[in-house]
C-alpha cells in the first residue's frame, strides 16, 4: 500500500470521526438547550411572567425537530398553562388536547384540562373524568417516595385534596348548567354533591396536617 493511500484512509477517517463527534454534542446541545428554555419558562410562569415563558416554551418546542415525544407532551402541557394564565384559553385547549392525545403518563395534563374546562364552564362532566385521572396517574408512580412512606403519604392526601376542589368547582358548574333546565339536576342535589366535595377536602387536609413527614 502507497504512502499516499494511507495517507488518504487517515484523512478519510478523521473526517468520519469529526461528523460523528459533531452530531453527537450537537444532540446534546439542543437537547441541553430545549431543557434550559423549559427550566426558564417555568421560573418565568411562577415569577407571574406567562407570556415569557410562552416564548421559552414555543422556542422549545421548534429548537429540535427530533425532540423526543414525551418532552413535546411535557412542553405542551408547560405551554398550556401559560396560555391559561393569559386567559387565551382557546389556544390552551388546543395545547392541551394534543399533549392528551399524544399521551400524558404523569397526570399533569389532565390536571391542567380539569382546570381549563372550570375556567370555561363548559363539559363539567369531563372536568371531574380529568380531575380523577390526573390524581390516579399522579399517585400511580409517586416520585415523592423517594423521601419516605411519611411524606409520601401526605404528598398523595394534598394531591387528593386537590382533585376534591377541582370536582367541586365541575360541580358548581354542572348546577350553574342544569338550574332551571328540564329533567336537570336540582341545585339541591349538586349544593349536596358539593358539600360532600369540600368534606373530602376538609378531610384530607387534616389527615395531612396530622401525619408527620418525619
């Protein structure tokens, strides 16, 4: 083999190698960068800033056309949320749906609808179906076990507290809806539904305030 063949195979396999090293930490820088920009739209939406973190999260979402589809589902719902905060709720919905329809293994999702149908007082019915599946999902796979049976104990009475007051609020709607409809549910029926809703939150507060997280 010529000096200049060899040459050549090492100049060929420098440059294979060059491509190969640039593709893999360009990944990760997008993939860094995707995540940084979440982080940011989140200190953003809870600093009372929903319109900066709307820019995060759409930059997000169009930095890596590869991005992997449970982040697209995490960015969605992020994205929905500050949608709903800046009362563009017809864009949330639309946010929304799409991460639901991708699939939202974590509940937050579902969180978020149940909050956006309240707002909108339209389909009390699915409201209260999301509130309940966000807190099964949510309780499904608890990441606070990780700090003990104790805390993850109170962790799931809050979530539940949490469900309670989002089905009692689909219940006022749901009343708001029926009052004075034909063969609707009385108000007395749904004022009862409601009490039994805010029992349940009162409830679970004191079973969490009782427990001990240590």
């Amino acid at each position: 083999m010529s000096d200049t063949t060899i040459y050549w195979r090492i100049v060929l396999l420098a440059i294979l190698a060059a491509a190969f090293l640039f593709r893999v930490f360009s990944g990760k820088t997008v993939r860094s960068r995707t995540f940084d920009l979440r982080r940011k739209g989140l200190d953003l939406l809870l600093a009372g800033n929903p319109s900066g973190a709307e820019r995060c999260y759409r930059e997000a979402l169009s930095a890596d056309p590869k991005l992997p589809e449970s982040d697209q589902v995490r960015l969605l719902v992020c994205l929905g949320d500050a949608l709903i905060d800046q009362q563009r709720y017809s864009e949330a919905e639309e946010c929304l749906e799409k991460a639901l329809q991708m699939g939202d293994p974590t509940g937050s999702g579902q969180g978020s609808m149940a909050d956006l149908l309240v707002l909108e007082k339209k389909n009390p019915e699915r409201a209260i179906e999301m509130a309940d599946e966000a807190l099964r999902l949510t309780t499904q796979h608890p990441l606070s076990t990780r700090f003990g049976d104790a805390w993850s104990r109170v962790n799931d009475e809050l979530l539940q507290a949490k469900a309670w007051a989002r089905k009692a609020q689909a219940l006022v709607v749901m009343g708001q809806g029926s009052r004075g409809a034909p063969g609707g549910r009385s108000s007395h029926t749904h004022h009862g539904s409601i009490k039994s809703c805010l029992r349940g939150c009162g409830a679970v507060r004191t079973v969490a305030r009782e427990t001990d997280p240590q």
